[in-house]
C-alpha cells in the first residue's frame, strides 16, 4: 500500500495505534456471521459492541490463550481477507481494539444507501503510553445532560478512561440545596443513568467539588454566587468577596464535609477525588483568618479532606498552583498563583505523598527554541507525589506534555475543556488529549488533527445516542460563524 493511502487510513485513528501496518488485498466485510478469532480473555464485549457499532452478530471463534505478555488495555489486530484475530490482555483491551476498527472501518461504496462495512488488511499492536487519561467536564447550568454524555461516550471511543465531572451549581445535593442552582439542577436518576453507561464503556466517573477557590460556583466574571445570591446569611462561610471558603469557620468544614461525602456516595465511592484547591486569590482574607497562619490554615484543612478520603480508600487530586512561590524564578515559564506574598511551598514536605499534584499549565512557550521543560510538574514528581499533566486548548502544549509524560513515566494527563463545548477548539482539545495521553511519541501526519475527523466521530456518538433533533446534534446548539 502506497504512502498516501496508509496516511489516509492513519488520519481516521484518534488515537493512533503505536504501530500499524496496511496491506493491499481484498477488504474484510463486516456482516452478520463474519468471522472474529479472539485470543484472550472470554467477553461479551465483542458481541456488545459489534452490534452498538455495525448492527451485526459475529461469529466468535476461539483462538486460545495469549502467548504474549500483554499490559493491561493493550490488544492487538489481524485483518485479513477472511478473518478479524483480537488478542487482548483484559476486557478493556478487547473495547480498545473494537473502537480501533469502528474508526477505521468504511461503508461499501457504489450505491445509494448502506449495505455493509469494509476494513482494509492490516496488522496494529497498541498499547497506551500513561495509566490515567482522562478529560475534565464542567457541567454548567447551560449544558445538558445530552452534551455531557455524548462528550463522555466520545472520551471512551478516544480510549480515555476516567472523566473528572465539576459540578457548576448543578448537582442536585441533599445535604444542602443552597449549592444548587434553581432550575437548572440535574435529574439525580439521569447522573445515575450516566454513571452506569460510563461503566459500560470502560470510564470510571470521578467527582469534583472546590473545597477551596471558586467557592461561587460560577465563573469568575459573571458575578454570579449559587449560595450569596439567594442566601446572603451565609456569608460566614466564605471569605468577604465570596470566592474562598473560610477556613477558620468550623462551620465551613463541616458544611464542605457534608457535600462532598454526599458527590462521594452518589458516585459510588470511586477511587479518586478531585478536590480542586486552585486560584484561591483572597484567602485568609477576613478578620478570623487574618489571625492564622495561612500555612496552618492550608495545611489543616487539605489535611483534614485527604485523611477523610483516605479512610474510604479514596486519593484526592489537587490543582497545583496554589503550593508554589510565583516569586521563585524557577517558576518563571510556568502558571502559579499563590498568595503573595506567603510561601506554601515548604508545605510540600509536610504532605501525604499519595495526594494526586494535577499540573496545569496552559500555554506553549519555547525557551533557546527547545520545547518547554514543564518544570513545575517535573518537581513534584520529584518529591514523590503522582502527578497528571494538565492541559487544556494548545495544541502543541498538550502533545508536548504527552510526550514527556510517557518518556519520563509520568501518572497521566488530563484534558480540561472548561467553557469549549464545541467548535474547533473542542475537537481539537478532544483529539489532542488522546494522542498524547495514548500514544506519547505521536507526530502530526496528513490530516490527523483535523477536526473534520473528530466532527465524524461526534456523529458516531449521535448514531449510538439515536440524536436527530438539530439542537442537540453534534457539538453546537447555534449557528457557528466558522
């Protein structure tokens, strides 16, 4: 097979296999009864997922066991002209690999409406670069539950395994109503419904709630505050602008104690927590507060969070910013926001090492015209902490990070979209996130990051979904002027 082609069929693979091979020769059909060998762990996966993504039944064919020692989610494929042979380590390996041939399947041409699929002849082994890769979803009160789950079925298709979900006022808690926005709470059965697909696709949900900066739950320029707005009498709870939770109110621990054990239940007790802990830009900034240390304030109440989730058996993941001193000049190409002019970074000594450092640095700048050395992220992976690199709309900053993180063993990554829902930018964040977190030594070829070919996979999303009203088709709900 000639170059152009086999870039063609690479473009079509978000993301791309480690290594693949394209072979010319008659095309493979996917029908009712084709033949798939499998070697490896029995699953009904295969059967499952052949009929969410090509409305057909297989025949299965036992290939015995793996003589490989394969990693965990890795898998590998043989297309030939008569038969599929799936090995795979563990059931996640068998998803990987028919998400691999969704994406690189095409329907017979020649006529007007569908018949079958075709897949060309090839070979691919693949397994992914970092443990952790996940996106993380703010649900605003302006998303719907739609979009949130097409965004989670598009991060399982990019072999993605955890999505952090931030809650934006729109968690319907028991505990206390105040944190939830009138009308635009999400139905509790419907984030049931999503923790359960989620499952399904081989995602593990992971709450977020910010126990300390972005204690509004809005975004910084709005104005808006989901409890001062409606509840002015509890202004206590908070720093005198609204934007911090005050820590030297007992009151406050045991309001932030009740929401999260309440997200932590609803979800099942997962594994992780993201306890947010970023851009606190007024703490210890009210008379009480005043009074305290900010490094025994800070130290007290992470603490206090990290034992409680320990004891459920939980690790917490904390943004970064906060724990570094912006005035250090190592720091210099990397985002911080501490308190100026207090130090926490003697704090790092003092911390469990089993606290998850999420890193986010979201631009892209060369330094001597070599790529950025991510400093901050290699520190503190230094110190012993498990750290996930976090981008979120750079392109070359994400892939960038991808490939430090799977050369230097880096946990993970994680992908924020905050506010690009749609439009380039979010297929872009999408595509971009998977490559590197996947596939750390990817390199642009042809049209791979085209957001045409995400846009497609979007579409995939809204066939598995039956989606066909125009508002809630593809990533958009309006007109985009590009």
């Amino acid at each position: 097979m000639n170059e152009q082609d086999q870039t063609v069929l690479l473009s079509r693979l978000v993301p791309q296999p480690q290594k693949v091979v394209f072979f010319d020769g008659p095309e493979y059909h996917i029908t009712n009864n084709c033949p798939i060998r499998i070697i490896g762990p029995k699953t009904n996966e295969i059967l499952k997922f052949s009929k969410l993504y090509w409305d057909i039944v297989p025949k299965i064919m036992d290939g015995g066991k793996n003589p490989e020692s394969m990693a965990p989610e890795a898998y590998s494929i043989k297309i030939t002209e008569k038969e599929i042979i799936l090995s795979y380590s563990d059931v996640s390996g068998a998803r990987n690999a028919l998400k691999t041939l969704r994406q690189l399947a095409e329907v017979e041409r020649g006529r007007e409406t569908f018949s079958f699929y075709l897949l060309p002849q090839a070979e691919i082994k693949d397994s992914p670069a970092m443990p952790f890769r996940s996106i993380h979803l703010c649900w605003f009160p302006e998303i719907e539950i739609g979009q949130i789950e097409k965004d989670i079925r598009l991060a399982a298709y990019y072999k993605l395994n955890y999505v952090i979900l931030e809650f934006w006022g729109t968690f319907p808690f028991q505990s206390h109503p105040e944190l939830c926005w009138e009308k635009y709470t999400v139905n509790a059965d419907e984030i049931r419904r999503l923790i359960i697909l989620s499952n399904t696709l081989g995602i593990t949900l992971i709450p977020q709630f910010n126990i300390l900066g972005h204690a509004s739950g809005a975004s910084i320029g709005n104005g808006k505050h989901v409890v001062l707005n409606t509840h002015p009498h509890m202004q206590p709870l908070f720093e005198p602008d609204g934007w911090t939770w005050c820590l030297s109110n007992p009151a406050t621990r045991k309001f932030l104690l009740d929401a999260v054990s309440e997200l932590h239940d609803f979800f099942g007790n997962p594994p992780y927590f993201h306890i947010g802990f970023d851009e606190a830009f007024n703490i210890r900034s009210c008379a009480a507060c005043r009074k305290r240390s900010l490094h025994d304030l800070f130290k007290e109440h992470l603490l206090f969070f990290h034992d409680f989730f320990t004891k459920r058996n939980t690790r917490i993941i904390m943004w970064h910013d906060m724990l570094l001193n912006h005035h250090d000049k190592r720091w210099d190409n990397d985002i911080i926001h501490d308190r100026a002019p207090i130090n926490l970074e003697p704090l790092l000594t003092e911390l469990p090492k089993d606290i998850i450092i999420a890193d986010w640095q979201y631009k892209y700048q060369k330094i001597n015209d070599k790529e950025p050395a991510w400093e901050s992220a290699r520190f503190f992976k230094k110190l012993g902490f498990d750290v996930l690199l976090t981008a979120w709309n750079n392109e070359e900053g994400t892939l960038s990070m991808g490939r430090m993180g799977a050369k230097e063993n880096f946990m993970g990554m994680i992908a924020s979209t905050w506010n690009q829902f749609s439009g380039i930018s979010f297929c872009r964040i999408y595509s971009a996130a998977a490559q590197s977190s996947w596939h750390g030594n990817w390199h642009k070829i042809g049209n791979a990051d085209d957001w045409q070919m995400c846009n497609f996979h979007v579409r995939q999303m809204d066939w598995d979904m039956n989606v066909t009203e125009y508002s809630k088709i593809g990533t958009a709900k309006k007109m985009a002027l590009n």
